[in-house]
C-alpha cells in the first residue's frame, strides 16, 4: 500500500511540475504603425511616371535583414530592438490582380528605409511615402490628360478595334470622372449585333514586352457595372485574356499580372492591350470607365 501511496505522489507531482509555466518577459522593444501609405510620382521633361494613384494594403516589415511578416495599414508592427539601432525596411503591398488571398510585395516601388533608436515600449505613428523603383520601365501611360512636360495630349493611345460594335468617349468635368478626364466605353442597347454584342478598345501601337518575367504589371482605375475582360493582342490579333474584372460602383485601384497571358503567346514579342466588355440578358447596357492605364516592367 505504501508503494502504491509513493507512486502516486509521485506522479501528482510530477503533473503539477510539468504544468507550470515559467514566466518570460516580452522582449524588448517598440510598435511602429502606418497610418497612411501613399506614392510618388515625377513627371517632367526627363521622367514620366504618371498619376500617384495606389491602393497599398499591407506592409512587408524587415528588421535588420530579417523578416518579420506583413502587417495591413493601420496594423501595429512590433520591432524588437533591445533598445539598440535598428535599420528596419519596409516594402509596400499590393493585392495580385485584385485577390484578397494573394498579396505581394510590390517591387516596382522603393523599399522605405528607417535607421533609428527608438526607446522601449514606444509607440510610433507615422505615414509612408514610397517612390519607384530605379530601373522600372513605364511601357505604356495613358491618363487622358497631359503628357509629362505639361502641354495638351494630341489624341490618345487608345483606339476603337476593328471588331467592335461600340466606340469610346473621353469624358470631363462630370462625377464619373476620376482625375481629370477618363476614358468611358459600353454599349447603349443600339448595337449593330444585338446578340451578345461587345465593344471593345486596344492600344494605339504594339509594344514589347518580356514573356519570360513575372514582374510585367498593368496599374488601373476603373470602375464598371458589368465584368469587363483585360489582356493581350498577340499573334495575328489572338485575344489573349489576362483577368475579367467585376462590376464596381465606385472607383478602384487593381494591379493585374500579365506575365501568364504573356507566356501564353506562343513565340510572340510584340502586343497590344484590349478592354473588352459584351452585352449579357441581364445587362444590354454595359458600362465601363477607365483612367491611370500604367503598364510596367524591368
């Protein structure tokens, strides 16, 4: 009975041992939070970026060449720092192509760069201004404005393709607008194909682009009240679709990838790029408008 009373504290004692939990202070360290993250942009004689319209989502925080994850703005980021120097680099984030479950650290902007000491259990708000990259390549900026050096747009570079049943207009000064003048296309129920008709727009010239990279990016503002198609002319006209974008009552701000339709082209190199949106039964009266069209790459 004895052995039986002294295996048994035994093992009470050893479960109350193995359940405590040692206490581990925090470590050291202060909070820094993004209220704002916004772009800038050069547009001069020498420079054309085009609009500083973005949507940044979220940060991607490094704390001394280490990553430490990605924090949406307005999110606290904790940077442990033992109360020494820290450099801490900041990336900005983006949704690819719009998905809330695929966000990327946007390498077309500068990281942003903090070298400081700041004491412990400091809180730190601030806004973030990211610049582009050295090295990013502007393939194509339409905004329907201005050109960089300021003076009047003659014409476009947009034109309406062969095989539409619609054109295009360039409105001004109305509450459809997003900044300055925007492009808007659709179809008024007045088409000359009646039966899924579309109207559909492709830049002016080809460009060239690498099929080989997966950083070749369209920038975009729009908004639309049916899905309306982005992509790629390649070879012989081929539509090659890059991503059908839904209906949106307000303005937004999308990054599409294009390498994947790019990689699809079959050998091409050169292309023009296509919106495209069709009539549907529920909708004979398809709008879409557009403005800030911004094609990058390296």
């Amino acid at each position: 009975m004895n052995k039986v009373l002294h295996t048994a504290i035994i093992l009470i004692l050893s479960f109350l041992i193995s359940t405590c939990t040692k206490f581990v202070p925090a470590t050291p360290g202060f909070t820094l939070t993004a209220t704002n993250a916004s772009v800038n942009a050069i547009n001069n004689i020498s420079s054309c970026q085009g609009s500083k319209s973005s949507k940044i989502t979220d940060l991607f925080l490094y704390v001394n060449g280490q990553f430490r994850g990605v924090y949406p703005i307005g999110n606290p980021m904790p940077i442990v720092n033992n109360g020494q120097n820290v450099t801490i680099n900041v990336f900005a984030g983006v949704k690819n192509s719009g998905m809330n479950d695929y966000r990327l650290a946007w390498q077309f902007y500068q990281y942003f760069t903090l070298d400081t000491i700041v004491p412990i259990g400091q809180f730190v708000n601030r806004s973030f201004a990211f610049n582009y990259s050295q090295g990013t390549i502007f393939e194509w900026l339409e905004n329907f404005d201005n050109n960089c050096s300021g003076s009047p747009v003659s014409g476009y570079s947009v034109v309406k393709s062969p095989n539409s049943d619609s054109t295009y207009k360039i409105i001004s000064n109305t509450s459809d607008c997003f900044e300055g003048k925007s492009l808007q296309f659709g179809l008024t129920g007045n088409a000359t194909n009646t039966v899924a008709a579309q109207c559909r727009i492709e830049s002016a010239i080809t460009h060239t682009l690498p099929t080989n990279s997966a950083n070749v990016f369209m920038e975009l503002n729009y908004k639309c009240n049916q899905p309306f198609v982005v992509g790629i002319l390649g070879s012989a006209g081929v539509e090659i679709a890059a991503i059908t974008i839904n209906p949106m009552a307000s303005w937004n701000k999308i990054y599409i990838q294009l390498a994947n339709a790019l990689s699809a082209a079959n050998g091409a190199t050169s292309f023009k790029f296509y919106f495209k949106v069709i009539t549907t039964p529920d909708n004979q009266f398809p709008n879409v408008f557009l403005d800030n069209i911004k094609v990058v790459h390296f």
